[in-house]
C-alpha cells in the first residue's frame, strides 16, 4: 500500500474531533479511504450530521496536522517487519470491520493473514488467576488450536497468557490484542511470550509504536478482543473484573458468550457465574465451544476438568519429566535454560511442565521460570 496514503491516513485518524465510528462510516460511504483522503472536505462532511464541525475538522488536519511525525511511524513499522491493515481494505478483519465502531487503522507484527479467519474465539479472564484456572485456560487454548480454531486474547498475565501459550503449545496459531504499541512488552513479564507470538501467530494494536498503556485503552481494546472473534470465553473473572467487558462488547457485537463455573464461594468466580445467571453458556471444555458455535468436534480428546474438579494427579512422562523435576528441584528455572540443560524440544518441554503442574509438582513463576512446590518429594507421583 501506498506509504503517503498510509502517512495521510495516520494523520487523519490522530486528528482531534474524528472517532472510529465517524471514520468507519464516511470509508464505507465513500467507498474507501482514500475516497475520505482526496475528496473535498465539503462532499466529505455532507456523508453525516454535524457537517459544519466535520468540514472545520478536516480543513484543519489538511492544513495544520504535521507530516513527519506520521511519515516515521511508517517508516517504523515497516523496518521492524510490520504493517498497517487500514478499515475499508482487502485485507482488514472483515469480522471486525462489521462492528459499530471498527479501528481505523491496526498495527498489526506476524501473520495477518490469520485475521481474516473466521474461525476464531477469545479467551479471556483475570489476571490473579486461580492455579486450577490457569490449567483450564491453557489446556482450553490448546483443544481450540487442535480443531484449528485461532485463540484470540489480550497477553494480560494471568487467563490471557495462559491460553496464548496453551495454543502455541499445540503448534497451533494465536492472536494477541495488545493495549499498547507494538513495541512496547506489556506486562513486561509477557516480553519473551509476546516475541513468540509475533513469530507464530500475530500481534495487533490500534496503538500507535510506543504507546504505553493508559486506562481507557483497556475497554477499548475489548471491542476489538470480542469483535475478531465468533464468540468470547470468560474463564474466571471477579464482580467487577476488566474482563467481563469483553463479554459485554461481544454481547452488543451480536457474539456467543461463554463462561467457566468455578466453586461458588471463591470472589474471583462471581463474575463469571453472574453471566451464567445472565444467559452465558456453561463451559466445562471445548466441545461446549464448539456446539454452540457449530463447528465439527475432533475426537478423540483428553476431557478438560473445569476449575471447580479436582484433577487427579498424571503419571510422570518417564525420565524426561524426572530430569526436568530434579533440575527444578535445585531452585527455580526459565522454560529455556531447562530445555537446554534436559535437551528437550519447546514443544516437549511445555507438555512435560503442564504435566507436572497438572500433578501439583511444580508452578510457574512470573518471567517464564518453573519453581518445585513446596512439600512435595522429589521422586514421582
């Protein structure tokens, strides 16, 4: 695409008085968005009502809005190997640009082709997740990228880190929302996730490079978390959790609601069991997933416990889950220095590691490090 176009358009969009329901409105009136940028502003502002500030606007950002700034962040974005998915375009969501309020324009790193799928849900929940939530939302994200459905989530610690790696765990692709620029890890702890998704699925942002996060982003971005998606998972949220949000954005876009139960007297499940009062499905897994949303189930599946079940502990995968037991056993370790030092794939590791947290052996720390739970010996289960 054009890079001056892409410069105008980036200027347009940051212009003060123009929003995202606005601008969606006058490319789809006008056929396209540089239809907006070269027509007059006159013919432009008669597309919608307050024409008068419309046209004032536009004459404005014609005469006053800098270039350069704008210029650089193309420039940017292409060097770092990303690209602009402008509203009105091919290759834009088309799920998300059906939305009342579509982004102008998305900073998306990695493969966008992967957004044009309709065969995608969200997975969402709190960030203080439960251990048993964690494992839900991880085997969930995996069961849905071994039916060939794209996990979208927002890379928030806790439920949305867990089913971006449960997905990438099961070679499958994923999707992160972010709120800040792309550039820019958020929470830094997701730096090392963030960079694996980037490679293996996609990152997407309606922030320019080098936005850092600030409060009203969050329900922002959860228009776009349940807009790309045919339906929207709440594992575990409190009463009052940012997550549930995107549950209500999905209901007003016209999507499936789903939600995990969890035990009843726990405060980080009333939220999600007020939406099941409130019509959400109950979720105990992912063939729920995808009856409602009627898609085709792959059997055979191993059953997934919701974080209510108490999972009876695996059996230990043999002397590669032994070696990676006794290395963690000598204090806490990254996922890559225990494959390195065990001579174990990625892949294998991760599967090894969810095994023995299934087991209650071990539990991962914030930065991607694996830590023996205290009490427990140091032989099998």
């Amino acid at each position: 695409m054009d890079k001056a176009l892409l410069t105008d358009w980036l200027r347009l969009v940051h212009t003060p008085g123009l929003g995202p329901a606005t601008l969606s409105h006058l490319v789809r009136r006008m056929g396209g968005f540089a239809a907006v940028l070269t027509s007059a502003p006159a013919k432009v502002a008669a597309q919608v009502n307050g024409r008068a500030a419309l046209r004032e606007t536009l004459e404005r950002f014609r005469h006053d809005t800098p270039l350069e700034p704008h210029a650089q962040e193309v420039e940017r974005l292409h060097a770092m190997g990303g690209r602009m998915l402008v509203i009105g375009e091919a290759d834009y969501p088309p799920l998300l640009a059906a939305i009342h309020d579509p982004p102008p324009v998305l900073f998306t790193l990695g493969n966008v082709a992967l957004l044009a799928s309709e065969g995608m849900v969200t997975v969402t929940g709190t960030r203080r997740a439960s251990r048993a939530a964690l494992t839900f939302a991880q085997r969930l994200g995996g069961d849905l990228a071994r039916h060939d459905v794209v996990t979208v989530s927002g890379l928030s610690s806790g439920i949305d880190a867990a089913a971006h790696r449960g997905a990438l765990e099961a070679d499958g692709p994923t999707v992160a929302v972010l709120v800040t620029g792309l550039d820019v890890a958020y929470p830094s702890a997701s730096r090392e996730l963030q960079q694996k998704i980037a490679r293996a699925g996609c990152l997407v942002s309606e922030s320019p490079l080098g936005s850092l996060p600030v409060p009203w982003l969050f329900p922002a971005r959860a228009r776009i978390l349940s807009g790309l998606s045919r339906g929207v998972v709440i594992v575990e949220a409190a009463e009052r959790s940012g997550s549930l949000i995107a549950a209500r954005m999905a209901l007003e876009q016209g999507r499936e609601v789903f939600a995990v139960p969890g035990l009843t007297n726990d405060p980080k499940t009333r939220g999600t069991h007020d939406l099941l009062r409130q019509g959400a499905r109950l979720t105990e897994g992912v063939e729920d997933v995808l009856a409602e949303l009627n898609w085709p189930l792959r059997p055979p599946l191993a059953p997934l416990q919701a974080p209510c079940a108490v999972a009876e502990p695996a059996p230990l995968a043999g002397a590669e889950a032994t070696a990676v037991l006794e290395r963690i056993s000598a204090g806490p370790m990254h996922e890559d220095e225990l494959a390195r030092c065990c001579q174990l794939t990625v892949i294998s590791l991760s599967r090894i590691l969810l095994q023995l947290e299934l087991s209650g052996l071990v539990e991962r720390l914030p930065g991607g490090r694996y830590a023996r739970v205290t009490g427990t010996g140091s032989g099998g289960s």
